[in-house]
C-alpha cells in the first residue's frame, strides 16, 4: 500500500491539530472580560501559534507540490476524485483566509504583530475603516466553515475506512 511521506503526514496531523486548538482558543478569548487575566495573554499565543500554523501550511505546499501526488485508489470514483480534489482547495483556501483576516485584525492598529516575542510582523496594509472589524467578522466566518469542512473531510475519511473498507484513512496514518 502506498502511503503519503511521513513530512506529509506529519504535517497534516500537525495542522489539524492547530487548527482546532487555535479554533477552541478563538472561542474562549471571545468570552473573556477585559479584566479577565488572560485577555492579553491568550491573544498573544493565538497570533503566534496562528502565524507558525501559516509556516507550517506554507511549508506543506512546498512538500506536496516537490513530490509526486500518490495516485487515487482504484475503487475511488470519479464523482469523490473531484469532491475531494475541491474540498483540499476549499481548506487551503479557507486556511488562508484566516491567515489574511487574521494578519489584518493583528495590524488594525497600525502596530506590528509579534511572533512569539522573537521579531515583529510588519504592518503591510494601512488600516481601512472598521478594518478589525470587518476582518474579524470574515476571520469568524472562516474559522467556522474551516471546521465544517474539516470535519466532513474527517466523516468521509471515516466514511472510506468503515463503509468502503479501503486504504483511503490508513494512507495518512
């Protein structure tokens, strides 16, 4: 059975497990007071760990494109080819959405954004009305379809391993 490299597959279970870290943590600093004591904390490390979450999908594009792509399962229909072919561009597409919203919201007040205390992030775009707003409205968006599509990404793998029986799941673990 061929089996996707073990820098990709690493860097798969990696970003999946960021993501929904990085998503849980998003919802916990919405319900935080502005007296609450990680209120400047945890927005620092979800800017951090979002920015090294980017790093690490950057780096898995240059992997999966200097590689040849692992050829579909014979039993793969056309039909989940094509599904799956446009649900990996869905969350790379989502995945940077949230990296461009999210840049925007760090840098609204024209300040650089800063990478685990170590260098700043400079600010690139000059800020444009409601800019934290709107960018965090489209960061939210995201983050929710994001997760949507990852768990369905998760069901059909599911999906493949229990119902079809074949090597799909395995392939990545």
């Amino acid at each position: 059975m061929l089996k996707y490299s073990v820098p990709m597959r690493m860097l798969h279970w990696l970003t999946a497990l960021l993501i929904i870290g990085l998503f849980a943590v998003g919802l916990w600093m919405r319900s935080l007071s502005y007296y609450d004591s990680l209120y400047q904390i945890l927005p620092f490390w979800h800017k951090s760990v979002g920015f090294l979450l980017l790093l690490l999908v950057l780096l898995r594009l240059v992997v999966r494109f200097s590689r040849t792509r692992l050829p579909s399962l014979p039993s793969h229909k056309r039909w989940e080819q094509r599904v799956a072919g446009a649900t990996v561009g869905l969350l790379y597409g989502l995945m940077f959405g949230m990296f461009i919203s999210g840049y925007l919201i760090a840098t609204a007040d024209d300040r650089p954004a800063s990478f685990f205390g170590w260098f700043d992030i400079p600010v690139l775009i000059t800020a444009f009305p409601n800019q934290e707003d709107v960018a965090g409205l489209i960061h939210e968006y995201c983050a929710w379809a994001l997760i949507g599509l990852s768990a369905l990404h998760g069901l059909a793998a599911l999906k493949h391993h229990f119902l079809d029986k074949d090597v799909t799941l395995k392939r990545m673990l």
